[in-house]
C-alpha cells in the first residue's frame, strides 16, 4: 500500500482551512435564520458538490454506485446520517461546558473514535502498534489530544481575560448535562470516519473502472454525505415548520422593517460557504489515498488541521485580541503541539511506506 504520506498531509491541511474557513460567508448572510441559511449551504455541500466533483473526477460513477453492494451503500449512508446528529449538538455542547471543556470532550472523543474505530473494529490495531511506524503514528495521535486539550484551555483563558470572570463565558453552564450532550455529540461525530472506512468496496470499485488513485474517496463521499443531508435537512424541516421561515427562502426577511432579504446574495454566500465545507472531505479523501498502510491515522490530522486554521483565524479576526501574554503563549503552545502531531503522524507513515529507506 503506497502513497506519499507528506503529500497526504499537505491534502489534510488543505481540507482543514476549508473546514476552518467555511463560516466566513455564512457570516455575511444577512435577514436569513439559521436554519435557512444552513440548509441551502448543506445542499450545496451534502448534494451539489459532492456529485458534481464525483462526477468529473472519476469513472463511471453511477455505475460504480450501481455495483456497489447495497449492504456497503446502507452502511455508508447510516454512519453518515449518525454523523449528522453530532455536528447538530456540537452547539448545544458549547451552550453547556463552554467552549474550552466542550471542545475538549467532544472534539477529543471525536478524534479518538474516528481514528481508533476502524482499526480496532478490523483487528489491527495490536499489528500497528507493535511496529515503530506504528507507534510513531499512535504518539502523533496522543500529541494531538493533548494539543486539543491546550488549545481548548487557552480558549477558556481568554474568555477570561476578556470578560473579567471565567464564569461569564459559559451563562447556561450545566456540568451534567453539558458531558452527556458532549459524549453523545463527540461519539456521533467520529462516524463520519466510520462511513468513509465502510466505503472500501466502492474505492474497490471505482479504481477498477480507471478513477486516479488521487479520487477514489469522491464517490463514498456521495453516499455518506447523504446521510448528513438526511438527518439535517429533517431537523432544519422541523424549525422551519416552528419558526414558520420558509416564506425567507423566496425574500420575505427575519426582520420585516429592514425590507427584504437580499437573495441572490444571500445564496451566493450559502452556496461559497457550503462549497467550502465540502473542500474539507474533498481534500481528506485525497490525503487519505496517500496515507498508505496508516489511512486510519487521516482522522487525526484533519481534526488536528481543523483546530489550528480555526485558531488562526481567530487571530485573523481579532477574536484573541486583549488576551494576556500567558493566554497567548498557551494558545501558541497548542498550535505547536497540533504542528508537531501532524509531522509525527506524517513521520510515521513515513516510515511504514518506506519512504525512509
């Protein structure tokens, strides 16, 4: 199992700024409520771009998905649809620990289960580690909870740093509640991995019919994010129905005395962020093809990736500006450490692939 593992991290950093950067024209949405505005992004990043990039970068796609077992199609989409509920709880996480022991338990669970997940779940997981790419590769992983771990902490200093208390940060703090709703969102989270790693058959496939080896995660990506459009598009459904927004999707805005929403705006900048979003898997699956014998390991540095753009941008937008030199160092601390997991990570494939020798 070859590839290019330093090429692979580069495709994982790529997909991380995505990930990190996808919010930025959501931002900019304007008389739109949420669930409007993430819908529209979502067919364009579950349905749209998914196809439309399958479609021109593999083989015979329809026909690779016709072949597909459909035990393999269900698996994909299930993981998937159970992805979905944890990106839609992550928010309520943060609601209830705040952002520094949210992000550490569900970010770190998420990481944990989609990385650990399909090695354990195959067997291999003793064959990994008793080699030394092996544990090269499992010492990147620990580095990079660790660094989530700091990242989280300084993003909790800084609260404290701005607001004065550490208590203000987090108004609905619910200890109990806020690690079930973490637990839950973290675990569902990591099935995103699961979905991706039961698509094996369809990658067989797909390579069969003359698809690069660069593209051959494309298609999976079809089917999982398929279920992530199901279990959204109905929750988004239930609040359109509650908030009675639909009649937004045609103009009519969430504040009536500043006029009309302004629509062909407004998509544009759903369809950018929701294309954004997509990048982040279009890339991980590139990176993945070349993470060889330790695809397992793609997980962790696209989590890893996400972390630090999202924390870089953060600087970008001033969101750090006011906190004390000892937040600062931390946070740098943090980003170090995820710098350095993704090079370990990147070392241990490194070796497995024989790239060293």
């Amino acid at each position: 199992m070859g590839g290019n593992p330093a090429l692979g991290v580069i495709f994982h950093w790529i997909g991380g700024f995505a990930s990190a950067s996808f919010y930025v024209p959501y931002k900019r949405i304007r008389l739109w409520s949420w669930e409007i505005f993430w819908l529209v992004g979502g067919v364009f990043s579950w349905l749209i771009a998914p196809w439309i990039f399958a479609s021109l970068r593999t083989e015979d796609l329809l026909g690779v998905l016709g072949a597909a077992p459909r035990g393999t199609l269900l698996w994909c989409w299930f993981w998937g649809a159970m992805w979905g509920f944890g990106g839609l709880t992550f928010g309520l996480t943060m609601r209830y620990l705040g952002l520094s022991l949210g992000m550490a338990v569900a970010l770190g669970l998420t990481t944990v289960i989609g990385t650990m997940g399909p090695p354990i779940f195959r067997g291999t997981l003793g064959e990994i580690a008793s080699r030394l790419s092996g544990k090269l590769t499992l010492l990147g992983i620990v580095v990079t909870l660790i660094g989530i771990v700091v990242v989280a902490l300084a993003g909790r200093a800084k609260d404290s740093d701005l607001a004065g208390h550490a208590s203000e940060g987090v108004a609905e703090f619910d200890l109990r509640k806020g690690l079930l709703i973490a637990v839950f969102s973290g675990v569902m989270s990591g099935c995103f991995a699961w979905g991706l790693d039961a698509g094996q058959p369809i990658r067989d496939l797909t390579l069969a019919a003359g698809t690069d080896p660069l593209n051959q995660g494309l298609p999976v990506l079809c089917v999982v994010l398929a279920g992530g459009l199901t279990t959204n598009a109905i929750w988004c459904a239930l609040l359109i129905k509650r908030n009675r927004s639909f009649a937004q999707l045609l103009g009519a805005s969430t504040e009536p005395a500043s006029g009309r929403a302004p629509l062909l705006a407004n998509y544009l900048l759903a369809a950018m962020g929701g294309t954004l979003w997509y990048f982040q898997f279009f890339f991980y699956t590139m990176g993945e093809s070349q993470m060889g014998r330790y695809g397992f390991s793609s997980w962790t540095l696209h989590m890893a990736s996400i972390i630090l753009f999202s924390t870089l941008w953060g600087f970008a937008l001033k969101e750090w500006k006011g906190a004390g030199r000892r937040t600062r160092a931390l946070v740098f601390l943090g980003i170090g450490l995820l710098v350095g997991s993704t090079v370990i990570i990147g070392a241990g494939n490194m070796l497995e692939t024989g790239a060293y020798h």
